[in-house]
C-alpha cells in the first residue's frame, strides 16, 4: 500500500533514477493492478503527470492495496502538487461533474 511512510522510504531522487532508467518503459505496459502503484511512484517526481495518469484508472481494477480515492489523495498531498494539478478543470476526467467553476453541472 501507499502510506505517509512510503515518501520516507522513496525520496525524490531514488525515484528519479528508478522511474527513467527502468519504470518508464514499463508505462502502459504493466497489469493495470500495478498501474497505480507505477502512478503513484511517477507522482513523487512530477504529480501533474500523474495525475493525467490517474484518470483512466478505475478504482475496482487495482490492487486490492490500493483504491483510486488513496492514489489522487496520494499525488494531490506531493510536493509541487498544488502548482501542477487543476482539479477544476474538465480535461482531467471524463464524465467529470464539474463544469470548471467548480460548482455542479447540470
């Protein structure tokens, strides 16, 4: 699973050496079980990518470790998160229920 301790045990420039030297290839090509947990280490090094990322997962398809709600609260609490992610934005996911104001649509 992806808790707190996980960035204690993963710091930022182990994960840039490990996600562009031997993860990156890997994007798109694993079992989408493992998908979030690639998506969540991509997060520590660029949370705005990551979040791009997260939208086409589906929550059921993961590990039975990790939940959707877990993986976005995961890249939206990163460093550099708040700079790099719209939240309100319609482009982040399909059938979003937002119409960009943040408010409701209809």
């Amino acid at each position: 699973p992806v808790t707190d301790a996980t960035s204690l045990l993963f710091r930022k420039e182990y994960v840039e050496g490990e996600y562009n030297h031997a993860l990156k290839k890997w994007e798109g090509q694993t079992e989408v079980a493992w998908q979030g947990y690639l998506i969540c280490n991509h997060a520590i090094i660029d949370p705005g990518a990551a979040w791009k990322e997260a939208q086409g997962v589906k929550s059921y398809e993961l590990d039975a470790g990790l939940s959707l709600s877990q993986m976005l609260f995961w890249i939206a609490t990163r460093d550099g998160a708040s700079e790099s992610i719209d939240v309100l934005s319609n482009d982040n996911a399909a059938g979003s229920s937002t119409d960009g104001s943040g408010t409701c649509a209809e």
